[in-house]
C-alpha cells in the first residue's frame, strides 16, 4: 500500500495525555495513512506508552536519548513520513473525527499549500484535572484574511494543521533554533514563498491550554514573536520606531520603553501608509484587518500602563490606518 497522508506527532513527559492523543488520530486514521510518533527525551514512562502502538498497522516510533526540542522532532517526523500530505497532532490534544480527511482533501482540491481548522479548548491543570469548555477558538479562514491576522498573531492553530511535504522542504521545515512559536515562523516563510493558506469551517481539535500558562511565558515568546512581526512589516516603508510600536500594539510594550507619547502620535501617519502597503500588495483583507487592529489597538492602549491619555497614540494609528485603508 503506498501511504498518501503522513500524521506526525511529537511527545515528551505525557504519560497522563498521549494515549488518548494517540487513539483519537488512529481511530480517525483514512485508508494510506500512517502515523510518526517522535519521543523527545521522555524522562518518565511515555516511551513506554506509545512503544505499545508500534504493533499497530502504518504506526511507527523514532525515538530521542535526550531532548532536541520540538522543530527537530517534528523536522525528524516529517523527513521520515513517506505521505506526501503531513497533518500535525499533539500529544496532550484529542483529535476530531473527520479532521483528517477534511484537511487533506482542502489540500488536494484547493491548491492550498497550507490549511488548518477551529478548535474547541480545554483547559488543563498541573494536576491533570480536567475541565472541558465548549468556546471555539476562532481563527481566519480565507487566505486574505489570514494574511491581514498574521501581521498580529499565528493565523493557525498549530496542531491542527496539514501541509504539503514539497512546500515544508521548499521553505526550510522548522527552525531549530526557535525555543518557542516555531510554528508562527514556519506560517511566514509559507507566505512569503506565496503559498495559499487556509482554515477550514470545521472544530478539528479538542485543544488543550494549562492552567499554569502564565504573563512571564508570553514575555519569553515575545523574544521569537516580536522579530517575526517586524519582518513581515520590513520594506513597506515603516521605519524602526514604527516597527516597534507595532510591536506594542500587540502586546510587546517593552518595545516602547522610554519612547514619549508624542513621538508615537508623530509616527501615526506613516505608520498607516505602511499597512495599507502591505494590504495591497499582499491582497490581504482590509476589513479583517481593520477588526483585529482595533482590538489591538484597545486593549494595548488601556495594559501598556503609561501616562495620561495612555490611550490617544495607538487609536490615533488606527485613525489614520482606517482613512487610508478605506480611500
């Protein structure tokens, strides 16, 4: 049988969640599917979970000593997949019945090069109790809208999606030496080599977040997150100052340390022909676009904790963002 659709799957210290993880995909797994299981350095007992599945028809385990970190372990999986479809799964989620089939045939009849889905959170404690929430995590789903999202934040939620094997080697896989949002980084270099991205109308994942996830963890993504943005902003005209309060605006207030109200007021402007820049020569949408920087733009204004009138700078940029956005 020749394999067709690769699922692949990183694990490390899981034992409480990766079965689950695991029986989900394969209860769901079409005809030509098989499954990569990377163990990351597993210090307690997962190894010997998932070492069970490998009796299990198309299921195979490549196994690590010591941790490499997520973007080899995936880089690992997908190198070794033999499908020309890869769709991704994490060990501590529960995978939606008709998610793959789903994904892979956007894939094949679209010509997307990249398409994910919806996902309904859960929410788990360090203790492992869990509590189940109904809310769907919402995300873009046209590849104009997902070029006017990604200016903010990942378009994709990461363990929902599947990609072309040709167009993963074309862009370089994951960059290992990215500790944390591999993933947004891996979404830009899709869309700079012009791929079309896409999310499907469809809860494909039950996604699990940690109680414990805390400010100082979003802080240490910022370090990944913030040079990321910048580069997609990068020539369309927006200076250094301009780039950093975009980085501010979307929650990176260290990036506006010492830097006067006034001076962002000045930038407003040029700031807002920069977007409007990128919108157009990226066919991206405006609209959309205007939604999520308004959003921003608020609830930036009201946590950065500056001075009096700490909200006039950014919805300024705003203002002057929507008259040229919408002349």
């Amino acid at each position: 049988m020749v394999i067709e659709v690769s699922v692949v799957m990183s694990v490390r210290n899981c034992s409480a969640t990766v079965s689950a993880a695991i029986e989900s995909v394969i209860s769901d797994m079409p005809s030509r599917t098989e499954m990569i299981i990377v163990d990351d350095g597993s210090t307690d007992n997962t190894f010997e979970l998932i070492k069970a599945y490998c009796n299990v028809d198309n299921v195979r385990v490549i196994s690590f000593r010591e941790s490499k970190g997520l973007p080899a372990a995936l880089n690992a999986a997908i190198s070794a997949a033999k499908g020309e479809y890869i769709v991704r799964m994490d060990a501590d989620d529960i995978n939606v019945k008709g998610r793959i089939a789903a994904v892979v045939n956007e894939l094949k009849n679209e010509r997307c090069s990249l398409v994910g889905t919806s996902a309904r959170k859960f929410i788990n404690s360090v203790d492992r109790k869990v509590t189940v929430y109904g809310r769907e995590l919402r995300v873009p789903k046209t590849n104009e809208e997902v070029k006017a999202h990604i200016l903010f934040d990942s378009p994709f939620i990461h363990p929902t999606v599947g990609f072309t094997k040709v167009s993963w080697y074309s862009v370089g896989g994951y960059d290992e030496n990215i500790t944390y949002s591999q993933d947004y980084d891996l979404w830009v270099k899709f869309l700079k080599s012009g791929f079309q991205l896409k999310n499907l109308k469809f809860i494909g994942l039950n996604y699990c977040v940690y109680s414990d996830n805390n400010k100082s963890k979003v802080r240490r993504r910022f370090k990944f997150t913030t040079p990321i943005r910048k580069s997609l902003l990068s020539g369309y005209g927006l200076s250094d100052l301009d780039l950093s309060i975009h980085a501010s605006i979307c929650g990176d207030y260290n990036e506006i340390q010492g830097v006067s109200d006034w001076s962002i007021f000045l930038r407003a402007r040029s700031m807002a022909h920069g977007y409007r820049k990128y919108l157009r020569d990226n066919s991206a949408s405006s609209i959309y676009f205007l939604k999520i920087l308004l959003k921003k733009c608020f609830s930036s204004a009201f946590k950065a904790r500056r001075p009096l009138f700490v909200f006039i700078p950014p919805i300024v940029v705003l203002f002057f963002t929507i008259d040229e956005v919408l002349r």
